[in-house]
C-alpha cells in the first residue's frame, strides 16, 4: 500500500499487509522482500522505501509467506500526471504517427507511437492541446483538462481514397531454385483462385482450387497478411512463408506504410521510405497468452496400417507429460517410462512455443550412425525400450481452445516416432499422429504410418 506517484527525487513510503486465512490482517513490511521492475526509473529499498529517478512507470513488488504482490508507480513532477493513448485507423493501431502537445502544461512534448499505435507522455497538466499527424491523414487536435493520470485516444481518416483491391484473381505460386528438386513435379507450380476481401484497410485471401486440408470445421485456405496501406503501391498485399517468416512486395517505391496482421496477433503497421530494394521486418505480439502448465497424459497409437509390423508393446505407448512455461515458452517433460537422457538433461524433454489456440513442438531428429560414430546432438525423446530404443522426432501441434466450462481443449497434430533396436533387430520409421480431440487434461491419441524395415548399424 502506498502512493500511486513519486516525483523524481522524492521519495515514498509503502507497507505490506498480509491478509490471514481467519480473515484477519498483519502488516509484513519489515520481513517482506522487496524488489523494483526497472530500477533506472525507481528503486525501493529494503524496508519499502521507493526513491524516484526519473520519469516513466515501473512496479514495485513485494513477497512474504510464499505470497507475492506488485503495484504499478508513475514518477512523474509533483501536481502532474500521465497522459497516454492509441491512435488507430478503423480499429486498427497505427505505429509512427507524431503526437505533440501543442498548448498547456507540457507544451512541446512529442511522442511518436510504437507498434500498438501507443504514445505516452509524462509530466502533464491542467488544460492542454495535443495535436495528431501522419502523411496521408487528417491532422486531428483534441483539448483537455488534466487532473489525473488518463487516457486519450485518436481515430485518423485518410486524406485521400483508399485503393480498392477487392475481387477475384488467379495466384500462382512458383517453387524457388533451391527447393525445385525436393518437391514433386505436380507441386512446383500451384495455380489457386483468390477472391479478395476488403474490409477497409484490411484485406483476406480465400483460395479456391484444389482440396485444402481442414482443422477442425475450419478449411485453412484462407489468410490476412501483409498490406501496403500508404503510398504509390497502396493495395499491394502478400503473406509470409512457413519457413523462416519472409514476405517479399514488388513495385513499392517512396513514403510507405506497411501493415501486417494475422489472427491472434496484435497488427502493427511501420513506416518507411522505400529509396532501393531493401528489407523491412516486423515482430507481433500475441493477443492472449494461455496458462498451459500443469501435468497431462500423451498416448501414442499406431494406425492399423502399421501395427502387425511392430511389437506388441509398442504399439501404443503412454507417458505422462508435465507442462511448464515462461511466458510463451513453453517445455514439456516426459515420465512414465526409462528415458536414456544424457548428462545435459536431453533424453526426456522438449521445448515448444504457444502460438494463438494452439502449442508447437519441435522434437529433433536423430541419426544412429551419426550419433555413435560422429558424437552428433543426443536426441530430445529416446526411450529405452525391450533392449532397442524409441525415439520421438519432427513436429508436434497441439490446438488449444478454452471450453465454456473454463478448462481448455487440445488436439495432438503431429508427431513422428522412430523405433530402432540396435545391432540385432527392428527398426522402425515414421509415425505422424492423427487429428484427435482430447480434454486437455486427458490423454493425446495419434495414429501411425507404416515403418520402413532396415537395420540399424552395428557398432560399439
């Protein structure tokens, strides 16, 4: 408990109340632990004395018992406040705009918006002017009375027409050099129907042609991606790659904004002035970051195409998995079986990221002859299993989805098994899991492609 505000330089005094189970409260300043999220704006010392620095926003944080708490402090001058915003177009956020105040407490403050379209300014108060411009846009001023930290937000028009791209098209799509020969001939060239949808500045493609594999009920042929909404090439859109994230726009020349959105992400749009070819890259932030830690069950089953071909016991495996996460990381380690892992600790983990409604891994591979004759990486899941190994490699995706009743829904996409026995025995190949609805605290199901009988080589 304590201020909201410290002034650069001054200080303030915040105390740590501890509320009991019998409803009853103990002040736990003096035992508490306290610490600062940016010390360069404020720190606190040991007794929950705070001491600004300079102007900006950080959380103080307290912990005792087991039990932590935190509180947002501005520093800001005595008798001023916090003034911030979003400037958006049609509900989209705007990065790069100019935001000044032009009359008032704080007069010749300038912001420029970040990739949320957010702007802040510190030290404001009593009646001021902001005034709101960008190239192609109507300049916007709105008039206020400061007395508290708050919030004021912009809606920009366009000064001129906007480009209208909406139809029907045909998308070709052509194999680069590098990867023509790993593809088979009939996917070196893909030809689709592309009706465009616009939706003001945004844009979506749905390709119409061939079959399009689905999840779920939906058909996954369809995208938003990356628009020029500003300058001579104002209309031009592409999406990005499945590989590396890489988008490329041709005929982009001068002042131009660039908008990239995808579902589950925050949009965000730059500015550039386009003078050579050049690159231009972006970084989106997710909209919801999911809790997905906690312990689960992971089934693997083969398909009835491959079972006659493995092992009893091998035909369906169970392991318990428990989930932890650092944000958006997230690692996943496996029991319920003898795990070979190495003195690095690989053996029965792995690693993944949480993207919007679903979780991806990515188990890395493992080549037996490499591994025992050349020291290549130990692979991330080997289980030692009736004197050979299994060993899980490729993708795996799990789609995440919160039920009405609170809990969450997943499905297993992918997942790749190999099982070898060394020296003298069966080796085994791939295994892509099937599509299998599951609770999310129950277990993943998959199914199995038929393995590839070979030896694996002898050796020590």
């Amino acid at each position: 408990m304590g201020a909201d505000s410290v002034p650069p330089g001054g200080t303030a005094q915040y105390s740590a109340v501890a509320h009991q189970s019998d409803g009853s409260t103990r002040d736990v300043t003096s035992e508490a632990v306290w610490r600062t999220w940016n010390a360069s704006v404020l720190t606190v010392s040991s007794t929950g004395l705070a001491t600004g620095h300079a102007r900006g926003a950080t959380n103080i944080e307290t912990s005792a018992g087991g039990r932590s708490s935190n509180k947002e402090i501005i520093v800001v001058p005595t008798g001023t406040y916090r003034l911030s915003g979003v400037v958006r177009e049609e509900g989209l956020p705007m990065a790069g705009v100019r935001v000044e105040v032009v009359a008032g407490a704080g007069q010749g403050f300038v912001a420029v918006t970040n990739v949320f379209g957010e702007y802040v300014f510190w030290g404001v108060a009593a009646a001021i002017e902001v005034r709101v411009t960008r190239d192609g846009y109507q300049e916007q001023r709105k008039s206020l009375q400061i007395t508290s930290h708050q919030t004021l937000d912009f809606d920009l028009i366009p000064s001129r027409p906007r480009a209208e791209v909406a139809g029907t098209y045909t998308l070709t799509v052509t194999a680069a050099a590098g990867c023509r020969a790993m593809l088979p001939e009939g996917a070196r060239i893909r030809t689709y129907t592309a009706a465009v949808r616009q939706d003001g500045p945004r844009l979506t493609v749905t390709l119409e042609g061939p079959r399009f594999y689905s999840q779920g009920t939906r058909l996954l042929n369809s995208f938003r991606g990356t628009e020029v909404t500003g300058g001579p090439a104002a209309g031009l859109v592409t999406t990005s790659n499945n590989f590396d994230g890489s988008y490329r726009l041709y005929g982009v020349s001068g002042d131009t904004s660039v908008l990239a959105t995808k579902e589950g992400y925050q949009s965000q749009e730059q500015r550039v002035v386009v003078t050579d070819h050049q690159t231009l890259n972006l970084d989106l932030m997710v909209t919801r970051v999911d809790d997905v830690s906690g312990a689960y069950s992971m089934t693997i089953t083969a398909s009835e195409l491959c079972r006659a071909a493995l092992p009893q016991d091998a035909r369906m495996r169970t392991y318990t998995v428990v989930l932890t996460q650092r944000g958006r990381d997230v690692e996943a380690t496996l029991g319920g079986a003898k795990f070979v892992v190495d003195a690095e600790g690989r053996g029965n983990r792995f690693r993944g990221r949480l993207e919007p409604e679903s979780l991806r891994f990515e188990l890395q591979p493992m080549d037996f002859y490499y591994y025992y004759y050349a020291g290549s990486r130990h692979p991330d899941v080997i289980e030692g299993h009736a004197g050979g190994y299994l060993v899980l490699v490729g993708p795996m995706r799990l789609s995440v989805a919160v039920r009405a009743d609170g809990r969450f829904d997943a499905a297993l996409r992918a997942a790749r098994a190999r099982r070898r026995r060394l020296r003298s025995g069966l080796v085994g190949g791939a295994a892509d899991a099937a599509r299998a609805h599951q609770s999310f605290h129950g277990p993943f199901s998959s199914g199995a492609r038929c393995p590839r009988q070979r030896r694996s080589p002898s050796g020590p």
